[in-house]
C-alpha cells in the first residue's frame, strides 16, 4: 500500500514537472534584432587585419 503510494507519488511528480517544463520552453524565443541596428551597435568596435607583403587580396 505505502509502496503503490510512493510509486504513484513519483509517477505524478515527474508527469507533473514535464508538463510544466514543456510550457516553460515552448515561451522561449529568440528574438532577432534587423540588420541595421546590429550594424549601429558594431560601428564603434575596431577591427585590425594582419597581413604581410606576400598576402594579396
């Protein structure tokens, strides 16, 4: 009796958190940002190239 209890107990526990768990995940979304404020943000950020002589682009 007290085992068919507890079996019970921790069926409906992990059923329960898996439900919960699922809605939980399914809200999270990214959100993507147009490409023109991306380009705002990484205007102020300097980039370097390292090259030599023997490198032709």
């Amino acid at each position: 009796m007290i085992k068919s209890l507890i079996r019970w107990s921790i069926t409906l526990g992990v059923a329960g958190a898996t439900f919960l768990s699922w809605g939980a995940i399914e809200n999270l979304m990214a959100i993507a940002l147009p490409e023109a404020e991306i380009l705002k943000k990484l205007d102020p950020v300097p980039v370097f190239t390292i090259a030599d002589e023997k490198v032709r682009l």
